[in-house]
C-alpha cells in the first residue's frame, strides 16, 4: 500500500475497549439500515393505497432509499476518515432516525419520498463508519473476526424479521409503524455510540476530493438506478443502455481524476491491490447470488404459488435464519484456519445451494427447497467475515472509511445486479418456474466464480 500519503500527527487515540458494548452500539446501527431495507418491502402495496401514490411513486418508496445509499457510501466513508468515524457514524444515526420520523408522518407520497432520499442518506454515513469502528475497536486480529462475524450476523437478522415484522405491524398497527420503530432503534444506538466508543482520529490533511466523490455518486446512482429500470423494463430499453453508458464514463472520470488528485479518496495503489480488489470483487457476487435469489424466490411464491406477503417471509425463513449465526461461527473459526478455507467453502456450499433448486424442477415440493435455501444462506453468510476482513486488512488505516465504503458500495451494486437480471428473467421466461431455475443457475455460476476470485485473493493464513 505505498503511495498513500501518513496520516497527520495526532494525539494517540486509545485502543478500543474489549467489552461487547462498542460492538453492539455499532452493530445496532448497521442492524436498522439493513431492516429498513427489508421491512418495506410489504408494507409498499398498502403505503402506495393509503397515500393514492402512482405505480412510480411506489417504487421510488423503495428504489430512492437504495439508490442514495449506494451512490453516498464512498462519500461517508471519505467524510469518516477526514473528520473521524464515531463523529459521521453518530451524525449518521441522528439523519436516519429523523428522517424515519418524517416517513411516519408524511402526508402525501411525495413527502415520503423524499424522507426516504434523506434517510438513504443517514444510512449512508453509518455503513461504512460500522466497519471502520470495529476495526478501531477491536485491534487485536481474533477479536476482530469475531466481531465482523457478529457484524455480518445482523444483515442476516434483518432480512429474516424484516419481512415477518413488517407484514405484523401492518396487519395491526399500521404501515407508519415500520418507521417509527427506528426511533427507539436510533435513540438506543446513539446513546451507545457516544457512551463506549472511542474517540475516533481526524486527519485533517486528507482533502475530501469532490469531483471525485461527485463522480463516484454519478456513477453509482446511474448503475443502480439503470439496474433498477432493467428488471422492469429490458436491458435492451434505451433509457437503461444510456444510464449504464453514462455510468462507465463517470467511473472513467473517477479513475483520472484520482490518478492524478494530491488527496485522492482512495489511492489507485490501494484499489490495484490484488487482495483489496478480489475481496471486493467476491462481495459483489454474493450478494448478486442471495439478493437475487431472495428476490425471484419471493415473487414466485406469491405469483406461482399463492402465498401471502407474510406467508412468503415465512417460506424464506430458512434461507435467512441461518446467516445468522453463519457469520459468528466463521469468525470463531477464522483465527484457525484463516479466511480463504471459510470463503471459499462458504461460496462452494451456495454454489451447491442455488444449482439444487435449480435442478429441482418447475414444481418441486416447499419442502425440497428448504435445503437449497440454507445452503445458500449459511454458504453467504459464512464467507462474508472473511471477505469482510481481507478488504479491511488491505486498506491502511487512514483509509479505513474508504475502504468499507468500497466494499458496500460493491455488495450494493451486486444486490442491484441479481435483482434486476432476476426480475428480467421471471418477466421474459416461459413461465415463473421457468424463469426462477435460470436466474438460481447464474447464481450458482457468480457463486463459483466468487470461489475461484477466492483461491486468488484471499490471504491462506490467519493474521499472527
């Protein structure tokens, strides 16, 4: 990693407390931004009747939150490692549970909307903060596996209550329940936050770099948004060639633009790291195989098979329930084995997942895909601490922000690819069976290339 410029001589920050207490301030917070991501999810058919919102209105409910996500990560991370990230993480926290008050209390579709765009925003700055924060806190190498372990375990405990949540608050209380539990949420994080996390440093001399970061959120909306537009329209509709045109000549501007920046956001030696670029490279795929499985698994239950929106959370229980506790067990493991055994077996198990259902056939009994489902959930799962810890490893430490910035804005744009190219082949298949084995048969294939990326990139032994 030479070529990134020292950070600025600062007083010696104290090395994070040992106690859970840091981990689950963090993790509470990462935990909401990935629950609001799938608690909506069922409650948008009856947002969309409550406020007479338009079928575009609906999806910017959803397609805003993740577009402003996705395109503001690297920002946060830049901003975190600049002015300190338990400062950007707690500023973070503070947006996301206000404006999750102003979705609750929306008058019109418009309003929510917007709120949404704004809490994107907050969860923005917390993502990449969370992994910067642990790693702070946690210095000591089998520490902080366990620590990403548990991190990871709380997108897997999101995306299972997420659904079963949201469909039992609607029923009962109302669709503004699904906001106004992240007050509580956000108040608890907070307090947590600025009680036992340490103080983090700030490195005055890194420049934020705002053509780049412009650039960067340019690139990245556009991928989203077009990716988004492809799973309803066709990859071939004008207005979605155009977006991913303009996409690569922002992510061309961007790579001039740090060649030659004094302070770039992240210097081109860091991202032409083989370790950084693969690990990177291997959560893009995953998230592209279990996203897009989620996806086309969920509308195939309620379109080919009838089920409920809360009876489809149900049926994909499985495939989520065992993230989380996928994650914590590679992290025990790690400090044995390193993290190329637990990645690559993890890819290899939901590579054998997502080809099963594949190969189950148009009408395969719920209970022959249950086992696909947690081979794929746990095989995720249980490669992401370590994924998680190459990237972070590779990065150095005034780059901690930046680094976990690339890694989710990567995750995000997978997610963005499964569920597009999903919903394309479900739309363009002979028929929802059809459809759903192809789009499990790519997953499997990104699931095994992740596993060669792996062999590759990721380091053989344990940290010492």
């Amino acid at each position: 990693m030479t070529g990134a410029p020292a950070p600025a001589a600062e007083p010696a920050v104290r090395p994070g407390r040992s106690s859970a207490a840091p981990l689950l301030a963090v993790c509470t917070g990462y935990f909401m931004v990935i629950l609001d991501v799938t608690i909506i999810n069922v409650a948008v058919p009856v947002v969309g009747r409550d406020l007479s919102a338009s079928l575009t209105g609906v999806q910017w409910i959803t397609d805003g939150y993740t577009l402003v996500l996705a395109g503001f990560l690297m920002t946060g991370g830049a901003l975190g490692d600049r002015l300190g990230n338990r400062l950007v993480f707690c500023c973070g926290v503070v947006v996301f549970t206000l404006a999750s008050a102003a979705c609750a209390f929306a008058p019109t579709a418009s309003a929510l909307v917007a709120a949404r765009l704004v809490e994107g925003l907050g969860a923005a700055l917390i993502v990449p903060g969370s992994l910067a924060l642990i790693q702070q806190s946690f210095p000591a190498p089998a520490a902080r596996s366990w620590a990403f372990g548990l991190w990871g375990s709380m997108a897997g405990v999101a995306a299972s209550v997420g659904p079963l949540l949201g469909g039992l608050l609607v029923t009962t209380v109302g669709w503004r329940w699904v906001f106004l539990i992240n007050l509580p949420v956000g108040t608890a994080c907070l307090l947590l936050t600025l009680r036992h996390v340490d103080t983090s440093p700030r490195r005055a001399d890194r420049a934020l770099d705002w053509p780049a970061q412009c650039a960067v959120v340019v690139s990245v909306a556009l991928l989203t948004a077009a990716l988004n537009e492809a799973g309803r329209r066709s990859w071939s509709d004008p207005a979605v060639l155009a977006g991913l045109a303009l996409a690569v000549v922002a992510a061309a501007a961007f790579v001039v633009r740090e060649r030659w920046a004094r302070s770039p956001a992240l210097p081109l030696s860091v991202l032409r790291s083989r370790t950084m670029s693969g690990g990177a490279a291997i959560g893009l795929l995953f998230n592209f195989g279990f996203y897009g499985m989620v996806f086309t698994a969920s509308l195939y239950f309620q379109h080919q098979r009838g089920f409920s929106a809360l009876a489809t959370g149900a049926a994909l229980f499985p495939a989520v329930a065992t993230t989380m506790f996928a994650s914590v067990l590679s992290g025990r493991l790690s400090r044995r084995t390193g993290d190329r055994p637990l990645v690559v077996s993890g890819m290899l198990l939901a590579a054998l997942g997502l080809a099963g259902w594949a190969a189950a056939g148009a009408d395969a009994a719920y209970a022959a895909l249950v086992a696909p489902m947690m081979a794929a959930g746990f095989g995720t799962s249980f490669a992401l601490t370590g994924s998680t810890a190459t990237v972070m490893a590779a990065a150095p430490p005034e780059y901690s922000g930046a680094a976990s910035a690339l890694f989710n804005t990567t995750r995000q744009i997978g997610s963005a690819t499964g569920v597009a190219l999903g919903g394309s082949l479900l739309a363009t298949g002979s028929d929802y069976g059809t459809g759903l084995r192809i789009a499990m048969a790519v997953g499997a294939l990104a699931y095994l290339t992740a596993a060669g990326l792996a062999l590759r990139c990721v380091p053989a032994k344990p940290d010492p």
